[in-house]
C-alpha cells in the first residue's frame, strides 16, 4: 500500500459507508464476523447489502467457515476487523491470517480490513494488517485515527489498490468530494509529532489499567461475567449474559443506575446464539469500575428477578 | 425551519448524497431542472436513482411541466437550484415560485433545495429560500458555507422536518456520524463574527467587477457567447456555442490555452439541446478576463475550422 493507493475520509464510519458502497451494488452479499461492529451492519444494510454472518471465536474468524460462505453464497466481499475485534476484543491468530488471504483469493473476493483499533495494543505489539502483506490487491483498508486521538478528529483513510481503488476514489468525491484542508493539516501535525509516539504510550498505560480495573471488579461482583479470553487491546469487553436474559432490558437497567453498556443483539446480523454485553473499560478511569460493576449488578439482579 | 431541523454535514456534495440516498431508493424517479448540477446528476446515478429532466429557462424551471413530469413518472422527489441555478444562473421568479410549492404538495412530493448560492447575490437582494415558505415539510433545504468561506471550509446543513428529517438523520449517522467539532467551532466563529457580513459585502463588490468584466470581455470578442439573461448572482455564464460545436473538444482546446471552461454537456440528464460551455467568472480577477476571452476565442476558432 503506497501513500498514493490511500484516500482520505471524514472519519472511519465514512470510510466504511464509501467502501461499501463503491465495492458492492444493492442485492449483493457480504460477509461478516458475527457477531461484528454494528455500524458495519447498519451501513450494508442501508446500503441495500444481503449481510451473511460467518462464525468467529476468541481467534477471530474461523476460515474453513469463511471459505465455504463463499462457497454458499458466491459473495464477493468480506467484512472483517482482524485486530481487536470490536465487540469481541478477538485478534485473527497468526495461523489463521494465511487461510482467510487464501479464502479471499480463491473466491476472488475482496476483504474490507476494518483497522480501528491499530493504536489500541495493550499487550504486546499488534500483528502487522492483512493489507501489509496483499500481493494482489484483494484488501481494502480502512484506518481511523478517530479512537486513538480525538472523537473530534472524524479523519480516517482508505487504503485501496487497482479497479476497486478507482471505484473508491470516484464514489469519495460523490460522498463529499474531500476531507477539509485545515482538518487534514492539523491531523499530519498530529502524528509526524514526537507528542504522538507519546500519547500511544500513555494510551496504552491506561488503557491497562482500565482494562484490569474492570477484570478485577468483574471477578469480585460478577465472575460468570469475566470472559474467558481477555482481549490483548481495544476498548471493550464482551460478557456472555445467563441463558435467558434480556440484553436490552438490562442495558436500560444499568443505564437507569448511570452505567452505559450497550445489548449484544444488534452487533449479530442473524439471530444471536446467546445474550451478551458490551463491556466499555476505555470510557471511565480505573477508580469507577468497582462502583460501575456494583450498579450493573442491581441492575441484572433486577432483570434475573423480573423474568 | 428551526435550528433544531438542521443536521450538520461535511459540504454541499455530501448533503445532496445524504439526501438522495435518505429520500429515494434505488429505481426511485429523481426530477431535475435542465440542466442543472452535474454533481447531483452523478450523486442521484451513484444512489440508482433515474433521472428525469424538466425544462427551465432564465427564469428557473417551468411550473407545468413539472406539474406534467410528476404526472407522468409518478416521481416523489424534484432536486432544484431555485437561486443562481449552477450552470445557467438562473433564479425562480417570484410568480413562479408558488406555482411549484403547489406542484410539488398536489404531487405529494419532497423538493431538495439546493440553495448553495445564498451568499452570492450581485444585484439586488437575493429571494428568500422556499424553505422559508413551507408550512407542511415538503423542502429538503440544504445550505453550503464552501462557496462563499472557502473551499477547504467543507461544512454545510440540511434543514429536513417530520419523517424526512428522521430518516435524513439517521442516514448521516451512516455516512459519518458528524461533522469534526473543531470545524464545526470555527464555522461558528466565522459566520457570527462581525468580519462576516463585510466579507460577503466584500464578495459582492468582487462578483460583481468579475462578471461584468467578463460581460465586457465577451461582447468585445464574442458576442454571439454573451448569454442574454444576465444572472442577478452567482459565479457563472452559461454561454450557447454555435450550433455544431463540439463543447467537450472546446473545453480542452481552451485548456491547452490556459483557459479553464466547462463544457457543457454533462449538465444534462438527457441529450443537451444545443452546445454550451459555463464560464466561471469568479475564478480569476477582472484584468485577466480580456486576455481569457481572447484565448478562448482562439480556441473556438481552432474549433471552428477543425469541424
């Protein structure tokens, strides 16, 4: 991916949006990580897209699975954000990484690599993109600064090679011909300064922190909600809820008792096998998360009572 | 239209593709006048719309054969420039202006007014926007700063009520969420700072010297070119070229010259009438505009003889 082969955005759900529908014509199929950002499923399916969820786990998703949903299906495109996972926190392993390129290959496909979380390591340093190593052009990547700087900051970038580059370049100038200079200026500023190798640093620093605050009071008050695999960066936690509870109830509960959390459902673009949270550590510092997860235990005590 | 209808978007384009893809679904009839903005003609294409155009004339678009149009296609949606119509300049006129408010309500219909000239009046003040007059929510209003701020000022709004209002805001979450709120900030600044109102004093007094100096240039040296409805605003002529000329081979013949014109057909939605090419007189200051003209009238002459 060459500095010409990018095309800059207003924000990474603007990226997303523009990809979609520079790559895909309403009626056309595209796959996804289930469950998968939710602000994916809304853009594909606003813009007239036959979502296919392909199952995923702790290491992303499976690519046995995802070849034979091509198969299936005769999509062409895949959704994916290989790295931090957002709900899940999964990062595609390294043994996977060269079966899904084999799977987008053999189907002639494209995969939509959905970067968000690049400065989001915690543990460890993130694997290279998929679109580091995309010989042929079959990766379309989408690269936000959006989490790591500033929710102000709505700059991102499309990474985009050949025909499918073209298409891009075109439909962005539809979309809003480009990114406003000053807006642009200010964001090179931001990363060629030493203050931004710092920042990453110091972001990583309390995104730990954050992150164990909320492991340590999940263990205390709420242990059946601890997941299993414990996301090595990003900004969330996924909590399998009991059989039987009402997500969206409980999420309305806890807000009520002044904690956010958002419902599993709507990150699933089929049926969800089992009710789940979206846990957010990066949103409140280390010292709230005990109170937090006191409050979210009324509220599913609440719930686990009403049904 | 009250502040809390209007939705921020990143310019003009992206409010007219936001709107287009929030009012009408692929297959859907768009009517435009003709000819009208090729940037709405490529966006209502991207967005699967078919496009049909109505006639207009130097007083903006004719009342029945919009009212005819409607009938005939059963389209639900008319995209207009009421004011300084790019390319022709045209303006609606008064009389005319209640004739297609009522065309488009017997017609059940939505009008997207485009009213990115607001700040651009030469002569006189300009009309008040339709939006202005409409008491049951059939105008889509969609107010760009780029042209009279700065192009690289990429913020613009949509002024939508009721059901359109909610699907036009729920489709920008789509697009992109919203607009960067330091760019927001200092658009804010801008337009309510006292420098405001003398810059577009000052823009006026600038449009003026450049259109008539243009006027003047062509008279000189091609006559034939001068449109005879001088535009009230604005920042184009829209000249008819002699019948046979090739507007698109003109274009580059000027540009070989130095001299930036744009050919006419891709304005039109269906097969142009007659060649035309639009001469943006704001471009360049009033002591160039002789020379501009003397250029291109080499041009049209390279034309001539090659035809």
């Amino acid at each position: 991916m060459r500095a010409d082969d990018m095309v800059m955005c207003p924000g990474g759900q603007a990226a997303l949006s523009s990809a979609l529908r520079a790559l895909a014509a309403p009626g056309d199929t595209l796959l996804v990580e289930s469950p998968t950002y939710l602000g994916a499923l809304a853009a594909a399916r606003a813009a007239g897209l036959r979502v296919v969820p392909v199952p995923a786990d702790a290491d992303g998703v499976l690519p046995d699975q995802l070849a034979a949903a091509f198969a299936r299906t005769g999509a062409r495109l895949f959704y994916c954000q290989p790295l931090y996972a957002n709900p899940t926190g999964a990062t595609l392993t390294a043994h996977r990484r060269a079966e899904v390129a084999d799977a987008i290959r053999d189907a002639g496909a494209f995969l939509i690599e959905d970067d968000y979380a690049r400065d989001l390591a915690i543990d460890g340093e993130a694997p290279p993109p998929l679109a580091a190593d995309d010989p042929d052009g079959h990766v379309i990547y989408l690269r936000s600064l959006t989490k790591s700087a500033a929710p102000g900051l709505r700059v991102a970038a499309i990474g985009a090679r050949g025909p499918a580059g073209a298409r891009l370049r075109s439909g962005r100038l539809l979309d809003d011909f480009f990114v406003a200079g000053p807006l642009q200026q200010a964001t090179l500023e931001f990363v060629t300064a030493p203050a931004w190798t710092r920042h990453r640093r110091a972001l990583r620093t309390a995104l730990r922190a954050r992150r164990e605050a909320l492991l340590t009071a999940l263990h205390r008050h709420l242990p059946g909600l601890a997941p299993p695999a414990i996301p090595r960066g990003g900004l969330h936690l996924w909590a399998r809820l009991p059989d039987s509870t009402d997500d969206g109830a409980l999420a309305a509960a806890a807000a009520a008792e002044g904690v956010i959390v958002f419902p599993g459902r709507p990150w699933y673009a089929a049926e969800p096998p089992a009710p789940h949270l979206r846990l957010t550590y990066a949103a409140a510092p280390p010292h709230l998360m005990d109170e937090a997860v006191r409050r979210l235990t009324r509220a599913l005590g609440q719930e686990t009572t009403r049904s």
